[in-house]
C-alpha cells in the first residue's frame, strides 16, 4: 500500500497539522447535512442531527488526532448555518 491511505474512512499517513489533511473530513459532514437541504425539518429534528449525527463524526477522528482550530470553527459554522436555516431561500431565523 501507498501512504497515505484510508482506513475506517480516516486517513493514516498523512499530516494533521495541514487543511489538506482534514478537507475530506469537512466534506463529509457537509455532504450529510446538504442530503438533507432540500427537507423541510423542523427545528427539534435539526437539533436532533446535530447532537447524534454530526457531533458523532468527530470523535473518532479527535480521539486519533489534535484538530486545527480553523477546522473546528469551520464545523461549527457549518451546524450553525444547517441549524438556523440553511438551504432556505428566504429570510432564515435569527
């Protein structure tokens, strides 16, 4: 095998101190919460994604490796843009 290489959906061999490293982690969680743009979910359901689904993601890549702050922010900012209203054309709750 050639490093890097995926194991368990996680890369191994690779740099984490790099954006590189952690972009197809990031496109991940996007793509879980993006499924689901186009539903309309009430805010108990988005609460509810968020809380078991995405936040569940990132323990098993945090338990192998120290995450870069700007990853964190961008994930975070990710559940906040699912959760207050994303994919919705008009205005979107405050």
């Amino acid at each position: 095998m050639e490093i890097p290489f995926k194991y368990l959906g996680m890369k191994i061999g690779g740099n984490p101190r790099t954006l590189s490293f952690w972009k197809s982690y990031i496109d991940k969680i996007k793509s879980k919460l993006f499924a689901r743009r186009g539903r309309i979910i009430i805010m108990a359901g988005r609460v509810c994604l968020i809380k078991i689904v995405i936040n569940a993601l990132p323990l098993f890549y945090f338990s192998f490796f120290k995450v870069l702050v700007i990853v964190y922010k961008t994930i975070r900012k990710t559940q906040a843009k699912f959760l207050w209203g994303w994919g919705y054309e008009g205005r979107k709750i405050a």
